[in-house]
C-alpha cells in the first residue's frame, strides 16, 4: 500500500471547518422507517408461517 498525506485538519476556530451533513428529509426518514416496519412485518409473518 502506498502511504499518502492525510487531509489537513481545519482549525477549529475556522467556522468552514463545521460543516455537518444536513438532517436528512421527511420523506427519507418515513421510507427508513417504513423498510424497517414491513421487514418486521416480514420476520414475524415468517415465523408465524413456518410454525
């Protein structure tokens, strides 16, 4: 592997070095939420139909 220069850490006094990623949108969030909510639905109708 071939060693290359880390990027060059702001100061933290400089206020272009806060940069945080934005929150993500309504609309992103209720699509995590809703995957997550029809995988459970998934497991359980799983287990069920399996026992």
């Amino acid at each position: 592997m071939s060693e290359r220069d880390p990027a060059p850490v702001p100061a933290a006094s400089d206020p272009a070095a806060r940069q945080y990623e934005p929150p993500p949108s309504v609309g992103k969030l209720l699509g995590w939420i809703l995957l997550f909510v029809v995988a459970a639905v998934v497991v359980v109708l799983g287990g069920v139909y399996l026992t």
